[in-house]
C-alpha cells in the first residue's frame, strides 16, 4: 500500500479509510474483537472505515472445503449437519444452502470465512509455504481469483482493488419530492400491476435467491451502522405511463422484502438522479410504507439520462416521448449466452472486470450508464434488438428490453429467458470474459473456469478456477 501512495498506521484516526487485520481458518473471532463491530469505538473514530480481513489457507484445507461443500450440496434432502462449522448459527445451513446452489462451493467458503472472521470483506490467502493465489469475498458475493503470477504482483493487485473499493461511496441518499402522488393516480397505473405479476413469474424461474440474513448466517447483536441486516437478491423496474416514472423495488434493508412475491408497499417511484448525485429522486405514494427504492435505483436513472426519449409505437396510446428502455431487471445470475439477432450485450469498460465495485455505489452506476449509452440497439428505433444486457462482474447482471407493441412490461424479457435467447445461468462470472460464437449463439468464454449451457434437465453453469471441475463439463470442452 506505501509503494501504491497510501499511508499505514497503527493508530486509526479520522482520516482512516479501512481496518486491515487478520484470522485463522475455523477459530471464530468474538464480535467484541471484530473492527467491523468495534472499531470505531474502540479507537474513538467518527467514521465508519471499512474492515479488511485476511485468512490463510492451504491448498489442501480449500480443496477440503470445496469438497466437502459440493457434497453437501448435493444431497437431497439437505443435511444441516453438512453445513455445521464452527461460528457458525443453528440456521446457516440455509443461508450456505442457498449461497452454494447460487454460486457453487465457493460461495459457501466466502460465506463461512465472513462469519468465522465477523468481516464482510474477506482476503483469502491460499498457500501453504507459498503463497499460490487469492480470493477476494464481499458480501455482495464476488469472489474474484489472483493468481500468484500475475504480471504486476499480487500483492499489487490485492492493493489496487482495495484502493479501488475505498476510492468509491454508496449514493443511497434517496430524496424524496414535496408531494406524494394521489392514491387515486396511483390507482390507474397499470405498471404497478405488472411489477406485482412480474415478480411471481420472476419467482418461477427460480431467478432470485433468497436474502442473506445476516442473524441466520453468525449470531451477533444488533449491527445497525456496521451494515444492512440483509443482503437483497437484485431489483427490477417498469416505467409506468400514467405516472410518468419508474417503479422499482425497495430496499430490503429496512423490512425484508421477497422480490418473488412481492406486495405494494414493496414499490417505489423514481423520477431521476438528484443534482449532486448523492441518491435518487423518489416520489411518495398515499397509503404506502414508501421504503426507500433498492440500490440499484440510481443505476436505473442514470441509464435513461444517457439515452434518447422517444414516443413508443401508437398502440400504446401513450402521448409523450418516454425512455426508449421500458424495464429493467438486475440479478445475481450469469449469462452464459445469447442470440446476437435479438439480443445485444454492451460490456463494461475493461477496468471492471479487474477492479470490482459494487452495487450502490457511483463507480457502479457510471460504468453501467457509460455501457447502456453505447447501445446501438436502444439509440437506433430500427434495430430488431430488443433485450440489452451487461454483465456485472463478480456481481451479476442488468438487463433491459425495449416498447415492443402487443407486450406487457417484462414479457420481451422473460420471452428471451425462456427461449433461451438470453440464457441466464448459475452462478457469476468472475473474471475476464467474452463472448464467442458457437452456431447461431454468444457463448460465455472464461479465462479461467468452465461454462456448462442448458439443457432439458440442468440449468446452465459457471464455475471458476478453484472448484473441482466433473467430468462431464470437462469433456464438453467449455
């Protein structure tokens, strides 16, 4: 970190950005040792600086887990006794269970890591007399591979991204208009209905998994100020004609909220980015809890201040221009291919795939409004590409489709998942990716890992480098 500019101390003052310190594989740290937890008390700090933690492991202790986990996943039923390590709580075996069917064995390490060292970001270090690689986990669920060869070093490496990580900030500070919209207004839209209808066909298909509850994973007391009491699975939106705004999901981190099954008082209106950009433009609604919108929120906005407004085809009997994006989805899926006739994928800039942000923040909301604003597909009303798509990496995805007449909202989406035009998987992609064709379709190619597609009885698959690879997916040479 000296050799990058920074400075390192050991006495944390006010201009202390992170903690950095250190655990041992399964000996759980007390939450009264923990900086996450007492940090700021514990050296009078009026901030909140991030915590880093770094836990050895041999190669030998990692490939145990990831065996023991794989094997634990595997079994039906389930097992919580598979799932029981020590710092762990009674109830973590759902969360492993629902983390590991997400994104394999490895995110059942990162999660059990997190719980044992009471850290959401977790270095792990793997090596015996040397060190071989790193993982690095955050709660968001990225797990990003270094490998010990890497050309600028990987301690290097390890120190960009952290600077990276530190050099961003949440705009979550959502501000609300003077005047909520009329219950009666809100009665008319017909988008509200469509989020509602969305969110139980989303659920369906298994698209969202559930939230990670921070009290079923470790039991710790109350960890308000240190972090959300759980993590939502993803957001989606629709913008609604007769409010003239996006309705999107809300937070979950003040009620829990089930994007596949959700209520009214789990939408929110959106109506732009505020000025300073701090947080989105939200607008109340008479008779709702009005939660503040998820996350994503200003990622939504920012998409469609970057493109044109147009008025959509007549059969919509809407008589103003409106964004030419009509809804979005964001998920913690993959995508391990597509059809390039009706489908598009802008990517990220490069810098992304090597440095990770996250969810909430600018860095995030920016990379993803510069990528939409590349669309040829969105900014040319003749292209016949009706779903665009991003990869977050390490984080997801984020999906839109355009005003196609005879739909509802969502229906251009789910019809490209479904016939697999858009092929949504588990788990993430982790590393430097592109697509390739393979026939008539993209598909995923992976530096390091493999990809498994879809067929009549499995869901496709990614699995990075780390995981024991079958060998199934090794002969299918992908």
């Amino acid at each position: 970190m000296r050799a990058q500019g920074h400075a390192w101390t050991t006495t944390p003052d006010a201009a202390t950005d992170s903690f950095v310190t250190t655990a041992r594989l399964h000996e759980p740290v007390s939450w009264r040792e923990a900086p996450l937890f007492t940090g700021r008390k514990r050296f009078g700090l009026a901030g909140k600086p991030s915590t880093y933690t770094f836990v050895q492991v041999t190669p030998q202790q990692l490939q145990q887990l990831l065996r023991e986990f794989d094997a634990a996943l595997a079994r039906s039923p389930v097992d919580p006794a598979d799932f029981a390590y020590p710092g762990l709580s009674e109830n973590a075996w759902q969360v492993l269970c629902d983390q590991g069917y997400r994104g394999g064995a490895m995110m059942c390490v990162a999660r059990l890591l997190q719980a044992q060292s009471k850290s959401l970001r977790v270095v792990m270090i793997v090596g015996a007399d040397a060190v071989e690689a790193a993982y690095l986990f955050d709660l968001a669920g990225a797990y990003p591979r270094i490998d010990a060869r890497c050309p600028d070093g990987l301690l290097a490496n390890i120190g960009v991204r952290i600077a990276t990580h530190l050099s961003t900030h949440e705009v979550t500070s959502h501000q609300a208009a003077a005047e909520p919209i009329p219950r009666a207004l809100w009665r008319r839209s017909k988008a509200r209905h469509a989020m509602l209808r969305t969110s139980r066909e989303l659920g369906a298909r298994q698209f969202f998994t559930k939230m990670v509850l921070i009290a079923d994973l470790v039991d710790v007391p109350s960890i308000t100020g240190a972090v959300a009491q759980q993590y939502s699975e993803g957001c989606f939106g629709t913008w609604d004609p007769v409010i003239g705004a996006q309705i999107v999901t809300v937070t979950g981190s003040k009620h829990p909220v089930v994007k596949a099954s959700l209520l009214e008082d789990d939408l929110a209106v959106i109506t732009g980015v505020r000025n300073d950009g701090q947080g989105a433009c939200v607008r109340t609604v008479e008779g709702l809890r009005n939660d503040p919108p998820s996350s994503e929120a200003v990622e939504f906005e920012s998409i469609d201040q970057r493109l044109p407004r147009r008025r959509p085809d007549a059969s919509f009997g809407i008589e103003v221009d409106a964004p030419v994006v009509r809804s979005k989805l964001h998920g913690h899926r993959g995508v391990v291919a597509y059809d390039p006739r009706t489908v598009e994928y802008v990517p990220l800039d490069p810098p992304f795939f090597d440095y990770l942000v996250s969810c909430s923040t600018e860095a995030q909301a920016r990379g993803v409004a510069d990528a939409f604003a590349r669309s040829q597909a969105l900014r040319d009303p003749e292209d016949p590409r009706t779903v665009v798509f991003t990869i977050l990496p390490g984080h997801g995805l984020l999906m839109a489709e355009k005003w196609v007449p005879g739909t509802q909202p969502f229906d251009v989406l789910l019809a490209a998942m479904d016939e697999r035009r858009l092929e949504v998987s588990h788990g993430v992609p982790q590393g430097r990716m592109h697509y390739a064709p393979v026939g008539d379709r993209m598909v995923l190619q992976l530096s390091e890992g493999v990809v498994r597609l879809g067929d009549s009885v499995r869901v496709a698959e990614v699995r990075d480098m780390g995981f024991p690879v079958d060998e199934a997916m090794d002969a299918q040479g992908l």
